[in-house]
C-alpha cells in the first residue's frame, strides 16, 4: 500500500477514536443529566496540566491519570452538587452556569501557570512501521486505547445492571425513582465520570499538543459539533458523529491545512442544525 495513502487512514483513526473519547464524557452527562456542560473542555485543560505538573515533579506519565482522576473527582463533586443539581431542571441556567465555571477555571490555570505554552515529553518517541509507513508508536497506542475504551463504555452500558438504571433514569427519572433507584446518587456519579472521563483524554492527549489556557475551547466547539451532527443522547450518534467530524477534518487538513479543516466541519455542523437538527441518530 502507497505510504502516503496508510498514514491518511492512520490519521483518520488516531483522530475519530481519541475525538470520540473527547466527546463521551460530554454526551454521557447530556444523555443523562440533560445538561450541556460548557466546561467539559477546561476539564480536558486540567487534564493535560496535571500530565505537565507531574513531569516537572520528574514522575513517570502515567502518574498523571491517579492525579487528574483525584482532581477532577473532587471538583466535579463540588460542581455537581453546588452548581449543576439546584439547575438540572432548568437546562438554559446550567449552560450559563458551566460557560461562567468555565471562564472561572480558565482564569484559575492562568493564574498558576501563566498564559504561556507548555509541552509534555511524548512517553513513546520511536515508529512503528504499518504497510510501509512509519506511524509514530503514541498516536498508534491512544488510537488503540481510545477504541478500546469507547467499546468497553459502550459494552458496559449496553449489558451492566447500572447502564439498564440510567437507561430507566433517562427514559424517566420520576418512575425510576419510584422503584427504589437512587436517582440523585447516579446523577452525581454520572456528572463526575463525565468529568473523569474529559481529564482522562487530556492528559492522553497533552504530549501530542501545546498545553495553555484556551485549549478547553476548540474541544468544546469539536465535541458540540460532534454531537450536531451525530444527535444528542445516543451512543451510535456519538461514533457516528466522531467518525465524520474527526475523518473530514482529518483528510482535509492532510491535503489543505488545519484552518480550512476547522472550517469544513463548522460548515458541516451549520448545515445539520439547518437541514437535520437532530442529528443522524436522534436519541427516540
């Protein structure tokens, strides 16, 4: 196979499986919660400075997931219960809610480090040679375990006692209630494994990008635009809507730049708010 032609597709995978791990925790708290968190992408921000953090500690990689997992548990506690619950029955003051948490945890980064970039060694450096072309071996890693991690979410929440509650919760908390769910207690756990999950990918995602302030804003605009195109609420229109957000912007960029990317997946998602707003696979 042309060299040229297998890093394409590699592209492509490495960007629609690590976009869907972008997107799940968003789309599992709006599945659930109703709520829009417009702060998912600074919980993806703090992430990636926990990887900073525990490189300028001289601790391996992976000691940033236990450290970034602790955080965001106890931030998204406190969210969860201060902020989002009073709302959860007023979607539009959740969504002006989380857009002032989120300028609120901008500006609280900023203060600790600066608005200036940071890198984060990359843990693999070598290639790997796949069909003639050499991939570097970390995108070829967080591809596999994006894809593994999407599946086992999506497996998990299909067959587990706890994925049948929050299906019931969903289709209808005040009858999932009334049989002995604790509705309350799921809503929070859910919140804060949206939360988990957004930090997990930062910090997979910090070697591969400049850490600074702002980044939380374009994972934000991608993850909205996946859910546009793919429908809120429903697994299949999460992959879905990753693989035609992420694979556009992908092949695009590889013949043109990233600006014109960017661009074609905004055009794409004002068309499906215009055409089909509710996405591919609208959750019924």
């Amino acid at each position: 196979m042309d060299p040229i032609l297998t890093t394409n597709i590699l592209n492509v995978v490495y960007e629609v499986s690590t976009l869907a791990v972008v997107v799940l925790g968003l789309a599992v708290v709006f599945g659930l919660l109703g709520v829009m968190n417009l702060a998912h992408g600074e919980f993806v921000m703090i992430g990636a400075y926990c990887a900073f953090f525990v490189q300028t500690q001289n601790l391996p990689f992976l000691a940033a997931v236990p450290v970034a997992l602790l955080v965001c548990i106890v931030l998204g506690l406190a969210v969860e219960r201060i902020l989002v619950r009073p709302l959860y029955a007023r979607p539009f003051d959740t969504l002006l809610a989380t857009w002032g948490l989120s300028m609120l945890l901008r500006e609280g980064v900023e203060a600790v480090y600066g608005r200036g970039f940071k890198s984060v060694a990359v843990p693999l450096t070598d290639s790997i040679d796949v069909l003639g072309a050499d991939y570097p071996s970390y995108r070829l890693l967080l591809a596999a375990v994006s894809i593994a991690l999407v599946a086992g979410l999506v497996w998990w929440f299909v067959r587990s006692a706890t994925g049948r509650r929050i299906r019931a919760v969903v289709n209808n908390p005040e009858l999932a209630g009334s049989v002995g769910i604790p509705v309350t207690a799921l809503a929070r756990n859910t919140f804060v494994f949206g939360c988990c999950l957004a930090a997990l990918s930062g910090v997979l995602l910090a070697p591969l990008m400049p850490v600074q302030p702002m980044l939380g804003l374009d994972f934000i605009l991608k993850s909205f635009f996946v859910l546009v195109v793919g429908g809120l609420g429903s697994l299949v229109g999460l992959i879905s809507g990753s693989g035609v957000i992420g694979g556009v912007e992908s092949i695009v960029s590889a013949f043109f730049d990233r600006t014109y990317g960017y661009t074609t997946v905004l055009i794409i998602a004002i068309l499906f708010l215009w055409l089909r707003p509710n996405g591919l696979f609208p959750r019924t």
